[in-house]
C-alpha cells in the first residue's frame, strides 16, 4: 500500500475540517460522532442468524459444521487449536 501525497492529505485534512464544522454546527459532540461513527460499534441484531440447512434435522451440528469446513479447507492442518494460534503451541 502506498503512502498518501501531500495533495491527498490536504484534501483529507479540508474534508475532516468541514465535516468537524457540519457536526459542530449541527450541535453534535464527540460522544454523539462516537456512538454513530465508532469502528467498535457492535451489531447485536442477530434475527436472521440461523444455522437452519447446515445439517439434517435431527442430526449434529457440530459434525455438519466440520464437515462444511472440511470440504472449504478449512479444517484441520498444523494450525492446531484457536489456542495455540492465539499462545503459541509450546506456552501454557
């Protein structure tokens, strides 16, 4: 990735001054841009999160759901567990 020019970051910089004058015209604080705007914003609607079709009813999902790994490659390796990816293998 390439760093910005000069002229990208002026125009960067002009566009975050007007939005600051917009917002601060508008009478908006820096809670209200972070409560709209913050990266960290997480979404909780989970009503159309459903595992429905994964498996047969009546079956295990938790093999329906390695065998769907399985066949995108993603399961199994030398990868090892969430873990150990996280630790390393050899900590504790």
């Amino acid at each position: 990735m390439t760093e910005p020019s000069g002229t990208q970051c002026g125009a960067r910089d002009e566009v975050r001054d007007v939005l600051r004058t917009v917002w601060a015209a508008q009478g908006a604080t820096a809670a209200d841009l972070d409560d709209d705007c913050s990266p960290t914003k997480a979404c909780k609607n989970m009503v159309g999160v459903s595992f429905d079709g994964l498996a047969e009813p009546g079956s295990d999902l938790r093999s329906a759901w390695r065998e769907k790994l399985q066949r995108e490659g993603k399961l199994g390796g030398s990868e090892g567990s969430i873990r150990d990816l996280v630790l390393g293998s050899g900590q504790s």
